[in-house]
C-alpha cells in the first residue's frame, strides 16, 4: 500500500471555528489558496440530478487549498482514503462519498467551485469527492481528488459556523450603493480582467449548456449596477488542432457567452464584444494536460466604465 502520508504537512484553519487540522502528503505542494473572514459555501450533500447538485447552504469562515501531489500511479481515491479516515477519527460524519461516475462526471464537477487550472487540476474521468459535517460544532469540509499522467490534484475546503469579524476597507475600486459585492465583479473591475470558470460547453461543440450559469449572472448584475460598463467576451484554446480551427472554435465560444448575456440577462448587445484569439494567448504550458485545460477558457475584459 502507498504509505506517502507518513509525513505529514499541517493544514492550519485560522480562527477558532475552523480548528480541523488534516495531515496531507509529504509531497504535496500547495498551488492555491483563497481564504475568507465571512463567505458562503455550498456543501454537495447528492450526486448530479434532475439538472442540479443538492447541496447544503453553510455560512462562515473559509478556507480553500489546492495541492499537486507528486506522485504519478496512484488514484482519487488513494489520494483522498487517508483524509477520508482523519475526519471519521475527528467525529466527522460523511454527507456525500463518490467517484466520477456516481457522482455525475462533468456535470457535477462543473456545479461545483473548484479552484481555477492549472492550480488546481480535475479529470472528469478520474476525480473523486467527499463531503462531511460534524455533528456538534457544525464545521463541514469538502474534498475533491483527481489525477494526471504526471501527478495528482487536491482540494480541500473548510468553512465553520463561528461568524469572524469582517475588517472593513475601501473597496479596490469605486463601488455604487447598489452594486452586488460578488468577488467576481470585484476581480473584474481591480483587475480588468476575469475568467470564467464555470461556463459549461458540451463536449466537443460549442455550444453553451443551459444549466445555471452563476458567472454570468454576476457579470450580468454588475452591468445592471454599473450602467456604462462595456466589456469584450474572449475565448482561449489550447494548441491542439490548426489555428485557424481553434480562433473559430474560440470566437463561437465568446459569441455563444455574448448571446447568452444579451437573451437571458437582457444586457444590450452595444455593451458587449466579442472575439476569438486561439491558442495565442496562453495562461500556461500546452505541454501538460493540466496546462492544456487552463488554457482552454473563456474571459472577461474591460473596455470602458463611463460615469
């Protein structure tokens, strides 16, 4: 048996809501990590169905890591086995255990928020999830491990019930009364730039699935509050195929997201471009299946933000 735990790296949850500590592979680099004083997160409790993944609604302190681990051969669930046993020693109770298939494959891995590739990397073939509470504190994790030819992926997510303070600061940006406090629209407006990480194309085309759309409702309800912002819808591919083939299949990916915003959100079509730039702009290498996804995306640019 792979016994790669034997040393251990602490994940140590700020505050005191979020005491859980897991031990995680000695080879385990960590690649990303988002943590909030205050924030709400969603707890799959079912697999895919009907269109949707049940989940319970948990508000509190969050702490959210990504993990490469560096040993290429073993499975998902080699991976997650010995953090599985940690939360059952710790009294945690499980609320959702499955694999690629039962858990519902591309459809549950894209209703779930997943740190952006290449930090974090899953094979919709090939991942496997654990969700689960304890009973008296009411502290909850989630875990999703998948694999690579080259190495494996982790995500760990943490939230307690102990609300923590919120310090108070000036936005990154000049924020009307009314405008949605979502991360998204602040990344966007700070950065200039978002990508959209969630959007759900069927396999192959490009055509954009009709499930929710989280991201965009975002971006719809900044335009909404911030009424002379204009942006540019861009897709992104990876280098496989010709060029000419993926600015094509890029461009119909950002017109496809330009619709989207425009019939379902009513966004006038005056405030959104949209283009195609190919494997032109990588955000990482096109020699690894991990960079390969990252680089297959669609963003968010903007253009003009008139008072």
């Amino acid at each position: 048996m792979v016994r790669w735990w034997l040393t251990a790296l602490a994940c140590a949850l700020a505050g005191p809501a979020l005491s859980l500590q897991l031990e995680l592979p000695s080879n385990a680099r960590q690649t990303a990590a988002r943590d909030s004083a205050l924030d709400r997160v969603q707890i799959a409790i079912a697999p895919f169905a009907d269109g949707a993944v049940s989940a319970e609604t948990i508000d509190g302190p969050v702490q959210r890591r990504s993990y490469r681990v560096t040993s290429p051969g073993l499975t998902p669930l080699q991976i997650l086995a010995p953090l599985r046993d940690q939360l059952l020693d710790a009294g945690y109770e499980t609320l959702l255990d499955c694999d690629a298939d039962t858990c519902g494959g591309f459809d549950f891995r894209f209703a779930i928020d997943v740190l952006p590739a290449p930090n974090m990397y899953v094979n919709v073939r090939a991942y496997h999830f654990l969700s689960a509470r304890h009973p008296q504190s009411g502290d909850a994790v989630w875990l999703l491990a998948s694999t690579a030819p080259d190495a494996g992926y982790l995500q760990v997510v943490q939230v307690g019930t102990q609300r923590a303070a919120v310090p108070t600061a000036e936005p990154p940006y000049a924020a009307t009364p009314t405008e949605s406090a979502s991360d998204l629209g602040q990344q966007l407006l700070a950065n200039g730039s978002v990508i959209l990480r969630s959007l759900d194309f069927e396999v192959g085309t490009t055509r954009l699935g009709e499930g929710p759309a989280p991201e965009l409702e975002q971006i719809a309800q900044l335009m909404t509050n911030r009424p002379g912002l204009r942006i540019a819808v861009v897709g992104h591919t990876d280098t496989v195929g010709g060029l000419e083939a993926n600015i094509t299949v890029s461009r119909a990916r950002a017109r496809a997201v330009r619709e989207r915003l425009i019939s379902r959100y009513d966004v006038s079509p005056s405030r959104i471009e949209a283009e195609g730039m190919g494997y032109l702009s990588p955000v990482a290498s096109n020699l690894t299946a991990a960079g390969r996804e990252a680089n297959r995306r669609v963003e968010v640019i903007v253009l003009s933000d008139a008072p």
